[in-house]
C-alpha cells in the first residue's frame, strides 16, 4: 500500500516557527517535507502515527554559535546538540573555521581559545584535513553523515593564517601585501558564492595561540588593521551576510569601529552580530551600555544584534585553567608558562604574588570575571576539607590574604582543584528583560569548545523554562509563540537559510517536547563520553523533555535515545547554504585564492 504520509504527528500543541498563534493540530511528514497541517488528518493516510496529545510540536532548534569544527569530522551526529532538540549548529565562530590554514597552524589557532586538547585535535586534522579552500572544505562536508544541518561562517584568524601562514599573520609589524588582501577576498567571495553565512573576526585579547612556534600570541585576526577588515566588509554588505565579532574588552571604544560598519547611512547596513551582551557582576554598566549602541545602531538603519546566553553565565575551572585568568597581566603570566614547575616557582614568588594582588584589587580595570574569590566555591579537591566552601572564607579562617590562599591551594593541588563560578546574567529579573529586548539573538552555547569549562548544550531549554516558568506566576515574559521564534525562525530569517519553521513546504526539521518536563533542574552539569575524542565533557541531560526529534524527516532522537543511524548514514542534515546560494560540490581544482598566489 502506498501510503500519502510517512508519518502523522497527531494531537500536539504546533508552534511553526514564525510566532503565529499555536494551534492544537495533526502534522504530516513526506519525503522529509512537512505536506499537511490541520486539527484532524486521515490517520490511515499515514504510514506512521505518533500521538502527542498534552505535547508541543515545533521545529528543532538553531544553535548559531558553536565550535563543533573539529568534533564533526569524527562524530558528525553532533548527538549531544540534537538530544536537546538542535537540528541546525553554525560553525565558524570566533575567527575559528577550519577551513584555509594547514592542519597544525589550523590546531594551534583553535586549541588553547577553546580549550579542547591539541593533543586530541591536532591528530584528527592530521588524518582527515586535505582542503585548502571554502570549495574543498565544502566537499568534504557533503561526504559527511551529518546528524544536524550545518550553517557555516569563514573564520578571520583562519583565512588570515591560510594566506600569510602563522608567523607572520601573528606579527604586529606584518601587513598582508596586496596580493595577499586579493587572496583573502578572492576566498571568502568563494565562501560567500557557496552559501557561506559570512565572516568572523575577533578582537578581545584574551585569546591565545596554542603550539610552540606562537605560543601565547593572541589570535591572527587581533592583528588585523581595520582597513584589512574593512574590505572584507564589502563582500559581506555586497552579498547581504553576516560579520560576526568580538570587541577588545579592554578597549570598550573599539566597538565603534564594528557599529560603524553595521550602519546603513548612504549605503547598505552590514549585518552584524557581537560577542556578547551580558548582564556581569564585575561591571554593570556592560549591560545598559550595549542595550544603548543596539538601539542607536538600528536607528541609523544599521542591522545589528547582540549575541545573548539567555542563563546564568556559569564558569568552571580546573585550577588556573581557564580564560578568565588571561583578562589581566598576573593571570596571563601563569598561563603562559606551559610546565607546571615553572608555573609554581611563579607562584610562589612574592613579587608575582603582589602583582596579583593588584591585579586581583583593581575594580576599574576592564573585566568579565567579577575577582571576587568570595564568590567561587570549591567543587572538587583532594583535600576534602575545602569541597563546598568559598576561597575567601577559607582564607579569612586561616587569616591570610585571599589571593595568597588561592595561590598556595593551585601549588599544592594544582588542576585537581575544581571551581564554579557565575560571572553573569544572574540577576533573573533583568535577565527577563533582556531577552525581551529585540536587538539580540539568543545564542552563544559554545557547544563543543570548553568541554570541562561550559555547558550550555541546553541553551534554548532553560530560555522555555525561565518563559513558561514566568507564565505559571503570572508575570509573563512574552508569548511561548515568540519565545519559540526567537530560537527557531527569527535565527534562521537573519541568517538567510531555510530552517527554523515547520509549515506545508517546509523541511521536516521538528521534535516533540513534553512541557511538563521543562520542571526540573537544568543547570545541573553531568559527564559524558565526547564520541571518538577518548575523553570525558561536561554536557547537560535532561530526560523526560524532548521526545522525540527528526531530522529531514528521519528519526535522530526518541525517548532520549540517540538513534544508531544518526552520524553513520546520509540523510539527516546537509549544509544549509544562506541567501539562496547553491550548495553543490565544487571541483577541488577550481581557482581559488590560494590557488592563485
């Protein structure tokens, strides 16, 4: 018998991704499109019938800010995103594709700024990195059992390094030539002519080189004069992408130069998206500041968004490990010396130790983390006395200065002394307000980067739970409608690609959520095997939610099992190209800006 759907999703609350009004209704699935929607379908019409009664059918989910880059080569189902109700992840971040750089300078761009181990990377780049170009990175891409759709940007410090190679893309005294400009515009039009979502570049210093032939050098697109970046701007406002960026943190007026180009005077806007609007306890003026540039922005016909985590903005660490020690100089000293012998004789040293207490005292200085030791608490350590306390109790027990405390505990315990901290969006009233405020995006997981540091896999489930948790007291945020069309159809419309939205036509790209489910603890970070890297990440899983998700209308995830097929056969996600632009395989001979120079 032939039959006129796979499948028919009967009875759920459907939400389509663009912020209509949600209706109780029967969804059919055929050839991985949605072909029907209605309050009642012919269930013998279908193959297949799933009950969702009680349930919410919407489509899955955008995560536009990860750094799966590396990790999909060797575990393309990206299971730990789709559990979750992700169907479509960017790549590309922070100025980090993986795309034009050789495969070591490629590793050592990466490792260090995400915090995923060059010992693991640099061997997969080594075995599986033969492309050169936008072109031939896309090829290899559609040879891949994808588990999510791919959306990808072109990363700066990536095509920078490509064309000038590391030494010299790191030198402050180094300009690329004229015809090293040409080759890097002549390779992101490449991008751009494929269906690349546009750009990224970075300017906060806080990044690092990871290697021995840059070590501790910020990242290659730091280095960049803004006219290099300027005419790369071109290409973006010509093809109407997007430039994603992060300001320098310690320079709050640089982002002028990014709010500049973003606006549409006498021209066309530039596309624009920054890392990050938060609400930080080490400065609250981050928050007020940004919401004010977005909207001045926007009104001289700029097209702008902050990025937003839409959850506390928590932090672990595994002793100094971790980025918020390079915001300032004693703690980018530590970090800089790789051996950990020479890194206690450092600390030990009490000039370095009074430089770190100036340091650690200057609140003017411009910051993310609070350094406030009051506020981190011991998570793990092999001396149980300091599990759950905070550093600067312990130190006031032992009455000794906080800062001398915490550098005698990283001698004595080093990495085996584990810490949390939340360094923003804490405060859930105005946390409320702010993803309420329409210059943003809700994103920024970093999903695949900082496995022991971060877990924000769950992003846009702790965003429906702080909504539906708001109408349950009677002081609601805004429509589950629009809260679900901030994570779905408004990401993929600004984007310019097909996703996000679940109507007759669309790609079958949707999942099943029990509301009922999102009552329970999220925040809560678990261990999990990270697929074909041997080593364990901190994740988020959060049974009972999300029952089931397709992809192209094939089962990835059912009943929080992730399917077999899922990152083994074809079918399920393929790269989404923005604006319209054809996404085949181009020949690995075709010209290009490498080829060339």
């Amino acid at each position: 018998m032939a039959y006129a759907y796979d499948f028919v999703i009967r009875g759920g609350r459907y939400f389509d991704g663009t912020g209509a009004p949600a209706t109780d209704s029967d969804v059919a699935v055929k050839d991985g499109r949605v072909v029907a929607v209605a309050p009642t379908l012919d269930s013998d019409a279908a193959e297949q019938v799933i009950d969702a009664h009680g349930k919410w059918v919407l489509p899955g989910f955008l995560d536009t800010h990860t750094h799966y880059d590396a990790e999909l080569l060797v575990a393309p189902s990206l299971s730990e995103s789709v559990r979750h109700g992700v169907t479509t992840v960017l790549v590309g971040s922070c100025s980090l594709s993986m795309i034009c750089a050789d495969t070591e300078d490629a590793s050592d761009i990466f490792t260090r700024v995400e915090t995923v181990p060059r010992e693991k990377v640099l061997p997969i780049l080594e075995a599986k990195k033969t492309w050169r170009t936008p072109a031939q990175w896309l090829e290899h891409i559609h040879s891949l059992p994808l588990g999510p759709n791919l959306i990808s940007l072109l990363g700066h410090s990536d095509l920078r390094t490509g064309v000038m190679g590391l030494e010299r893309a790191t030198d402050r005294r180094t300009r690329p030539s004229e015809q090293e400009q040409q080759a890097m515009e002549a390779l992101l039009e490449e991008a751009l002519e494929l269906g690349f979502a546009g750009l990224s570049t970075m300017c906060l210093k806080f990044d690092k080189v990871d290697g021995d032939r840059a070590w501790s050098r910020t990242l290659p697109s730091t280095y960049a004069r803004w006219s290099e970046v300027r005419r790369l701007n071109r290409l973006l406002r010509r093809y109407d992408r997007v430039h994603q960026g992060a300001p320098n943190a310690a320079n709050p007026l640089q982002i002028f130069q990014y709010l500049g180009e973003a606006v549409g005077l006498l021209r066309k806007p530039l596309k624009t998206t920054l890392i990050s609007m938060l609400d930080l306890k080490g400065n609250a003026t981050v928050r007020p500041m940004a919401m004010l540039s977005a909207r001045v922005t926007n009104w001289l016909n700029g097209d702008f968004r902050w990025q937003l985590l839409p959850t506390a903005f928590s932090v672990y660490a595994d002793g100094m490990d971790v980025v918020l020690f390079e915001e300032f100089g004693a703690g980018e000293m530590a970090l800089d010396l790789k051996d950990q012998i020479e890194r206690n004789e450092l600390l030990r040293d009490p000039a370095y130790r009074r430089l770190f207490r100036k340091n650690y005292g200057n609140k003017l200085s411009p910051r993310v983390w609070q350094r406030d030791f009051a506020d981190a608490v011991v998570l793990d350590c092999p001396d149980p006395a300091l599990v759950g306390r905070d550093f600067a109790s312990l130190a006031a027990e032992r009455g000794v200065h906080v800062v001398d405390f915490f550098l005698d505990a990283m001698i004595e315990h080093g990495r085996k002394l584990r810490w949390f901290t939340v360094i923003g969006n804490h405060d859930q009233e105005r946390l409320k307000r702010m993803v309420c405020f329409p210059h943003t995006l809700l994103t920024f997981s970093d999903a695949g980067a900082h496995i022991r540091n971060m877990a924000f896999y769950n992003m846009p489930l702790r965003f429906l739970k702080l909504v539906l948790q708001a109408q349950c007291q009677g002081e609601p945020v805004m429509p589950m409608e629009k809260a679900i069309w901030r994570l779905t159809g408004e990401q993929a419309d600004w984007l310019g690609v097909e996703a996000g939205k679940i109507r007759p036509g669309d790609r079958a790209d949707l999942m099943i959520l029990d509301p009922a489910g999102l009552d329970q603890e999220l925040e809560q970070p678990q261990w999990a095997e990270m697929e074909n890297f041997g080593l364990q990440r901190m994740v988020n899983r959060n049974p009972g939610i999300i029952e089931a998700v397709w992809i192209n209308g094939r089962l990835a995830m059912e009943n929080d099992r992730v399917m077999p097929a899922l990152g083994r056969d074809a079918g399920f996600g393929r790269f989404l190209p923005a604006g319209g632009a054809q996404s085949s395989p181009m020949s690995s001979c075709q010209t290009s800006g490498l080829a060339r120079m």
